[in-house]
C-alpha cells in the first residue's frame, strides 16, 4: 500500500472514531505517517540528506 493511501485510510478512520482512546491512536499513526512521507519527499528533493553525518 502505497502512503499516500494509507494517510488517505487513515483520514477515514479518524473521521468515523468515536471513541476518545482510538482517535488518539489514529491521530498518532497519522501524525507519523505524513512525517515519513514529507521525509520521503525532502529526501527526493535532495532537500535533505538522507545519509548519516558520520
């Protein structure tokens, strides 16, 4: 499954949650998951440097 469409599934999610416990779960794994895509992206950009400094 591509990111993308996992954020996309995960909007989903968060939109028919109804408890407190598992919106906050799904905000976490959302949160996370643009944070690897905007890191994916930079990467491709060469933005950033994905190698170590060392």
């Amino acid at each position: 499954m591509l990111l993308e469409q996992h954020i996309e599934e995960l909007c989903l999610e968060l939109r028919e949650a109804i408890d407190l416990v598992e919106r906050r779960e799904i905000e976490i794994e959302l949160e996370l998951a643009r944070a690897e895509l905007a890191v994916i992206t930079a990467e491709q950009e060469g933005a950033i440097d994905a190698e170590p400094p060392f």
